[in-house]
C-alpha cells in the first residue's frame, strides 16, 4: 500500500499518520499468550534476532534452524532463554515451525534464501517477518508478492529504520508543513566488511540503501518515478565494485530525494542512519542521524514550539528490530495488515534495483519500466501454475503494489 500524501497546512508536531488499518482474512493470533517464534538462519542477524526474542514480552522464541549442524545451539545459548533446551532446533525452518505450532517465522537468512523459504512457510500458513531486502531479485521479490496473494498469509518486512522515533517525528512534521521539494541523506563510514560483501555487486546500495530509500519513502510520503546514479570504486577500495554511490529520485509529487554515500571515506563518519535535510513548503528539517531533529520555519514562534515539543519527548520506545517485531505481532492479534508488509515494501527494494541499473547503464532510468520488465522475468521464472497466472493478469505491477 502506499503512503498517503502529506499536504497539511502548517501546523504543531503532529503525531506521524499512521498506515490505514486495512484487515486480514488471517485468523487473529490470541492475545492472551506471546506469539511463538522460530527463527531461521543463525548468522549474525539470526543471532540478533533471537535476543529480541526473548527479551520481548510480545514473542517467545520456540525454535532455531540453519543448515550448519552446531549453529543453531550457539544462538539460543547466546539469547538470554531461561531454559535453552526447551527451544527446539532443526536443519529447516518452516518444518520446524510447523513441528513446535509456531505462530511466526523469523527470517534472517542470506538473500538467496528468502524466496524458497518464504514460499514454503506462507503455503504452510505460517506468517513470515523477513529481514531486508525481501529477496535477492526484483523478479523474485514480485513472485514473493504473489504468493502471499494467493495464501493471504502475512508477510512483513523488517525496515528497522522506520522505528526510530526521529523518523516519526520528521515524518509528523512534513504532514504538518510539507509537501517536501529537496529531501537529501549523507552517509559516510569507512567500512571493509569481511565476507561476501566484498565481491558482491554493488554492496554498498544493496546493503545500505534500502535503509534511506524506505526511511525517504516513509518520511515524504512519496513513491520513486526515476532515478539516476552513479557509482564509484577508488583504488584503496576493498570491495571488487562500488561502495561509492550518489543516486537523485524523481519522486511522484515532483518532489526530488538525494542519496550519497561510501564506505571509503576515513574522517568525520555519519552514524548508519545518515545525515539527513528536509526542504519543504512551510520548513525545513534536520537530522544528524542520532540525536533530535532540528525542525524550523520562517516564524520564531513556531519554530521554538516545535523544538520544544521535540524535546518533551523522552519516553522511552522500542526501535529498529525490536519495533519491528511489535509491529508484527501486533497486527497478527489486530487482525490488520502490519507497516511494511511485502506490498509496501517492494517501491523501497525497487528503488535499489533502479539505481544499481542506472549505475550500471550509465542512464536515466525509470521505475515502472524496471517493474515491468521485472514482471515478465517473473512469470517466466515461476514454477507455481497459480502465481504465474497471477502474474500474468497484472497490468500495472505499481497499482498492484499501492492496492496492497
């Protein structure tokens, strides 16, 4: 689905709109009881995932599986459980959660791993909260789309950023003050990631951008037109292709979203969320990526209002993965479909893809063509009768997206 327009008149800090509450078909989970959880994938993230978990009062961890015989042991030893050998491992994850009654997988597997195991869990019934991207392609992201069509099965997409509470705030502001014509975000660490990163093709957008391009999307309430980037690989680099990129999206309110990052500059790092500014009709806004956002307008009265109701916010709130999981389990009780659900979603994965192309094509390109394109590669590639036939009656993958 997507985001409503955020044309208000100027106005206070308004709380950030919040998705429209559309309803599942899905049975509702209890609410009297944690969500039970399975995790698959016992990696780094895997291993966050699990904390989480466990030191949620909305979830309990059940399950762990990978396909590394030791590995899952290593995670639920290292989650905080009060009782490790009371959480259930195994080599494959849906089995396994259909063998302990879970009511959820988690699914912080490598890329590659995110369609087969997705697909198996939603025609199982099981609801699916994924970690970004939602899949390694753009075909197979669409097919993912799909399926979870076809089974009504929820299938949520973890984008941690939209949980940080200085998203909300400048979210909340440009609804009050907007529409935004300038949205820009810097990013600058000097990174060498060990491990596939390093050969994988252009890492740093793959890796990194989803953030700031689903974090731009949330905040302007805006969906991506065309894009034009450009990459950068300097001879000290670690990485076999770019990890230098400037992108500029053309958005659907002709407003304009800068993105510039690296992983090879040394002095004066961002934090991982960037450097972000906001130029919008009624003010503007800024945000070292950290602290509070400096929010301000032409009137002095206003603006010191804002900072104000900026700074009275301090209680504590749950962000990043942990929200993420909240937001999940809260809308299996609420019977509604949870932000970030896999339709929502896709505008954000596309906005990569568009710009790995534009970076590789050295041109202008646009995001409908690449869906479109996207979609035949799709059907031709899809092995269930059913999702390629619903590929197949598609006639525009963006309205399919925003109907959700």
């Amino acid at each position: 689905m997507s985001s409503e327009r955020l044309t208000a008149a100027p106005a206070g800090l308004a709380a950030a709109p919040a998705p429209v509450p559309a309803r599942t078909g899905f049975p509702r989970l209890p609410a009297d009881r944690p969500a039970r959880v399975v995790v698959v994938g016992a990696g780094g993230m895997g291993s966050w995932w699990a904390r989480e978990i466990v030191a949620s009062d909305v979830a309990e961890l059940v399950g762990v599986a990978d396909l590394v015989e030791g590995a899952p042991q290593r995670v639920i030893e290292q989650s905080g459980a009060s009782d490790p050998s009371a959480v259930a491992i195994g080599a494959d994850g849906v089995d396994l959660a259909l063998a302990t009654g879970a009511d959820l997988l988690v699914d912080p597997t490598v890329p590659v791993a995110h369609h087969p195991v997705t697909v198996k869990a939603l025609h199982a019934g099981i609801p699916v909260l994924g970690e970004k991207p939602v899949t390694e392609t753009l075909p197979e992201a669409l097919s993912l789309v799909a399926h979870a069509e076809l089974t009504g099965v929820p299938f949520m997409v973890s984008q941690s950023r939209r949980f940080f509470r200085q998203v909300r705030q400048l979210r909340g502001f440009v609804a009050a003050h907007g529409p935004t014509v300038l949205t820009s975000a810097f990013f600058s660490l000097f990174v060498e990631h060990d491990g596939f990163r390093r050969s994988q093709d252009h890492p740093l957008l793959r890796d990194m951008g989803i953030h700031a391009f689903d974090a731009a999307r949330y905040i302007t309430g805006a969906d991506p037109v065309a894009v034009t980037a450009r990459g950068a690989r300097p001879d000290w680099s670690v990485y076999a292709h770019d990890a230098t990129v400037t992108a500029t999206f053309e958005m659907d309110d002709d407003s304009l979203f800068a993105y510039h990052g690296t992983w090879n500059a040394r002095g004066l790092p961002t934090w991982w969320n960037g450097e972000w500014r906001i130029a919008a009709q009624h003010g503007s806004a800024t945000w070292d990526g950290t602290g509070a956002p400096v929010l301000g307008t032409e009137d002095e009265e206003s603006t010191a209002r804002l900072q104000a109701e900026v700074a009275e916010e301090t209680v504590p709130e749950r962000d990043q993965i942990a929200a993420s999981l909240v937001e999940c389990v809260s809308a299996l009780r609420e019977g509604r479909t949870p932000m970030c659900e896999v339709h929502e979603n896709l505008l954000s994965f596309a906005m990569v893809e568009a710009a790995v192309a534009s970076v590789e094509r050295g041109a202008r390109v646009e995001i409908d063509e690449l869906l479109d394109h996207a979609r035949r590669e799709a059907i031709a590639a899809e092995a269930d009768p059913a999702a390629r036939e619903l590929l197949q009656s598609w006639t525009s993958v963006r309205e399919v997206l925003t109907a959700g």
